[in-house]
C-alpha cells in the first residue's frame, strides 16, 4: 500500500464523478467514496470501478463534513499504514501529477499538516459564475491560513484535531485549518495543478444561493474562533453588516429627516467596486475579470447578509441550519 489513500464524496454527480474517481483509481492507493443518498447509479458504478463506498444514513442531517469523517474513518480501518489523505470533492479532477507532489511535500516537513495546490474550473469561460469561482480559487501560492474541500493532509494531524467538525453546512475546510494552526500544523499551497472543478453554475440564483451559504459560513465560523487572536472570518462577517444592512438601512432611514441628503450614501458601493477592482488589478488579474469580479462582489454583500442573519435566526430558536445547495438538482 501506498503512504496515500483518498476519500472522495458527492451525491448525483454522474460523468463528474466517473473523472473524479477515474484520476485517482490505482497506484495501490485505497481509495474510499461516501455517497449521499445518489439516484444515479454512482454506488453501483464506484464499485464497480473496486472503490470502497460508505453510504451515508440520510435520516440524519447530511454535510460535506459528515461525509468526509465518515470516508476517512473507512479508510483508516482498510488501511492502518496510511499517512496521508487526499480529500477531493466528486465534482473534482485530480491532476496527474498531484498526490505525488502532496506526499513529497508532505514527507519533506514534518510540521506540515496540510498541502493544496491550485484548483481550477472546468469550464471557466462557460458562464460569469464559472469564471468567478476560478478566480476566488486563485489565491496566493505559499503558506496559508487555510485550503479548500481538496486537500492532501497529514493523517496523524488529521486526527490530533478529531477531523471536520460535522455539523458545519458550509466552512468546514478553514475552521479545520483554525484548529490545526493552533495546534501547530502548518499549512501549504504550492504552485501546482491540483484539480479541475466542475461548478457547473449557469444561473444567477445558484450564485445567490451560494453566496447565502457563505455568509452562514462566516457567521458560524466567527462565532466559534471569532475571539482574539484568531479572529477568524470577523472582518468578512463585519463586512457583509455593513455592506448588505447598514448602509442601506441609513440611506433610506434618514431619507426623510435629511430631505434625501442621506441617499448620497449609496455612493459608497461605487467606491467598493473601485477598491476591490483596483485589488484584483494588483494581483495581476486582467481589466476584463477584475470588473465583473468587483461587482459581484459587491453584489454579495447582500446574499451573504441573508445567510449571516440566517445563521442568527436558527442560533435564536436553537435550530441547526440545513445544507444550502446551489447546483441544480438534475446537474
């Protein structure tokens, strides 16, 4: 057996999932695939291809997290002797070269726990919401804060920190990484393909809704490491109050003691646009993305308030939130 072993997980992912498990089938590796509750034939066909499949009970609430423990748990039983655990969504490609490139780095520094490298979009010029997400995925190469849902980690800092909280509907991957850095793991992007992601988003309210989801992500992950000196995702969840209720909340309440004065406040998203155009432009993104990525970021500040107060509403009635979805059910 290989040092490396791969839990990947998804529900109906048809053709993408038959890449995904394709690009990580052989070399010795155990490979394990947790199914939620898929009416596409996914189980049969990963066994069919000798994966190692975990169907999940759905009468309890279902997350990536859940998943994703449950995946490593099977695959920590199956193989004793595995140090490191490629984690890869089934909408996801894994790139030739990658697991080899995760285990090298991985084996070359003991403190680190987590390497991720860069995740692109299938289709990126098949619509705006496509080619947003290759953008948000194109972050800076070196040590990090935190990776994404495909990741290689170390399996002995996997479990030092009891693996993804599993109540998490969105946000599990960074509040993993919050746990992991305080206990001293490091974690890593490198310069190299890692995976071709399949967003598939064609339509404004999956985009909406995935905005929503990441407000309760930063609401949820602040309230649990929100405290100094972590102060993980404040300035994000501060951010959507201002933008998304604040403002407009005072532009239109004052409307009427400042005989309209107080609309002039609307003038701050120009502003917004601006800094976060003139952001991507530093970073070397190209006028025609850094446009169109200023303004739906400035658009989300409104989705994702929803999902923040979302997040609150369910905490006040002591209501977990179920998993919000963006892709299209026959996708």
């Amino acid at each position: 057996m290989t040092r490396v072993g791969v839990v990947t997980i998804g529900r109906n992912e048809g053709d993408r999932l038959k890449r995904c498990l394709a690009s990580v089938v052989g070399g010795g590796r155990t490979v394990v695939y947790v199914d939620s509750g898929s009416g596409d034939g996914s189980v049969a066909w990963a066994r069919s291809q000798g994966v190692e499949v975990v169907e999940l009970d759905m009468t309890l609430p279902f997350t990536a997290a859940r998943a994703r423990n449950a995946g490593f748990e099977r695959l920590s039983a199956l193989d004793t002797g595995v140090e490191f655990v490629q984690f890869a969504d089934g909408d996801c490609e894994i790139a030739a070269a990658w697991m080899e490139r995760a285990e090298r780095e991985l084996a070359a520094n003991p403190k680190l726990g987590v390497v991720c490298g860069r995740r692109r979009e299938r289709r990126p010029g098949a619509t705006i919401y496509n080619r947003l997400c290759d953008m948000e995925w194109n972050t800076p190469v070196g040590a990090a804060k935190a990776c994404g849902g495909d990741a290689q980690m170390r399996v002995s800092a996997f479990k030092e920190v009891g693996g993804f909280s599993p109540d998490l509907i969105a946000g599990e991957e960074p509040e993993l990484c919050v746990r992991l850095r305080q206990k001293g793991w490091e974690i890593l992007r490198v310069d190299a393909e890692m995976t071709l992601h399949d967003a598939d988003m064609t339509r404004f309210g999956q985009w909406w809704k995935r905005n929503v989801r990441g407000g309760h992500a930063y609401a949820e992950g602040s309230s649990l490491h929100g405290k100094p000196p972590e102060r993980h995702w404040v300035r994000e969840a501060r951010s959507n109050w201002f933008w998304g209720l604040l403002v407009p909340l005072l532009a239109l309440g004052l409307a009427w003691p400042t005989r309209g004065i107080s609309s002039a406040l609307f003038l701050a998203y120009p502003l917004l646009f601006w800094r976060v155009r003139r952001a991507m432009l530093r970073r070397g993104f190209a006028a025609g993305d850094a446009a169109p990525y200023a303004f739906y970021v400035t658009l989300g500040k409104f989705p994702q308030m929803l999902g923040q107060l979302k997040f609150i509403v369910g905490r006040i009635f002591g209501r977990r939130s179920r998993l919000i979805e963006y892709k299209l059910k026959n996708s």
